[in-house]
C-alpha cells in the first residue's frame, strides 16, 4: 500500500499497535491519538523512511521507547504524552535535526532531560512534564532560536534561571512551573513583555517582582 496518511483520532481503538504498519514505506503521518492502545511502540517502526509524524497522545501505552527509533532523521513531529512509558528520555533524540515539535507532557519518562536536546534547532514547540527521577540542571535550549512554545512543567530542575531565555523573543508560551528554581527573575527577561504566557509557579524564586511584569504584562 503507497498510504502517506493514517490518522485514528478519538476512535476508542483498543489493543496494541500492529507491528505490520512499518511495512507501508510510504507512511508520512500516523495519527492514532486518544484511543485505548496498550503494549509498546513497535521497533519496527524505526524503519519507516518517510516519516514526519507520529502522534500518540492519550493512549495507555508503556515500555521503553525503542531504540530503533533513532534512525528516524526525517521525523518532524513526535508527541507521546499521557501515557505510561517507562525509562528514561532517550539521548537518541538529538539524531532527529529535523523535528520541530516534541510532546512528552505525562508520558510517564523520568528525567533528566539528555543534554543532547540541545542540538535540537529546529524545534518552535517543545513541551515536557512531569518526569520522574532525580533532579537536574536547566537544559540547555539557548540555540532553538525558533521556538513559540516552551513547556518543561514539573520537571525536577533546580539552578537559576536562564538569563538568554530573555533572548528568545519568538516566545508566545514559557512555562517553567513546579520545578526547584531558585535566584531572582533576570533582568534580560524584560525582553519577553510581549510573551503571552509565563508560568513560573511552583518554585523557590527570590528577590524583587520586576517592574515589566507589573505593567506590561498580560497573563503571568
């Protein structure tokens, strides 16, 4: 079969994946979001040679992410959130220089968050919560000069906070909630006024409320 798109959106499908999607090479899209699937992601789909997104949200899938999937160079979109994978996210990751959205909020991974991520570039939507493990430095995201969305929710991260996230001006969404930050708000985040949403409830910050906040700010 030459299919490019499968998307099962919200049908209550049950039952694991079938292995014997990685046969259509041809594969561009597989949504199978919000549905009740179970068992794990099948290896063999680190052979799919065309793939950009895989969208798994919402399901009751667990196990290990395999690591076939770091061959997938061309993947764009990969979201897995709410759902009960185990282990940790892998450092597989940075092959994929061509992803722009990563969804990970409530997989059930733990932390840290691999340091490789960093390679990441591309990416305008990033969005991690709610990890177990132990706690971590802030990753470094300071060359994803594109995103629109940063979301690393309950992630176990302590230090301060990055000063060149003032930097990153594209941004519509940063929330930093329920982490272990500690320090004062940097000064270079005047530069985010124009930022829709910051959410940085949760922590251990200190010091003064900046004044951009309180008269330039819509939602924080």
């Amino acid at each position: 079969m030459k299919l490019v798109n499968i998307s099962l959106l919200g049908n209550r499908v049950m039952g694991p994946i079938p292995k014997e999607l990685a046969n259509i090479s041809t594969l561009a899209n597989l949504t199978l979001e919000y549905n009740q699937l179970t068992g794990t992601i099948p290896p063999e789909f680190g052979n799919l040679p065309h793939i950009e997104k895989l969208l798994f949200t919402s399901n009751n899938l667990t196990g290990e992410l395999p690591g076939t999937l770091a061959k997938l160079t061309t993947l764009k979109d990969f979201r897995i959130g709410d759902n009960n994978f185990t282990g940790s996210i892998p450092d597989f990751i940075q092959n994929w220089k061509n992803i722009t959205k990563i969804v990970m909020q409530g997989s059930g991974l733990s932390g840290p968050i691999p340091s490789s991520i960093a390679t990441l570039t591309q990416l305008t939507d990033l969005r991690i919560s709610d990890l177990n493990g132990n706690e971590s430095a802030f990753p470094y995201v300071g060359d994803m000069t594109h995103l629109k969305t940063l979301i690393l929710r309950s992630c176990n991260i302590v230090g301060q906070l990055p000063a060149y996230l003032g930097r990153m001006t594209k941004l519509k969404i940063l929330d930093l909630s329920f982490n272990n930050l500690t320090g004062p708000i940097p000064d270079s985040f005047s530069s985010l006024s124009k930022t829709d949403f910051i959410y940085l409830t949760g922590n251990s910050l200190s010091g003064a409320l900046p004044s951009w906040m309180q008269t330039d700010g819509d939602v924080m």
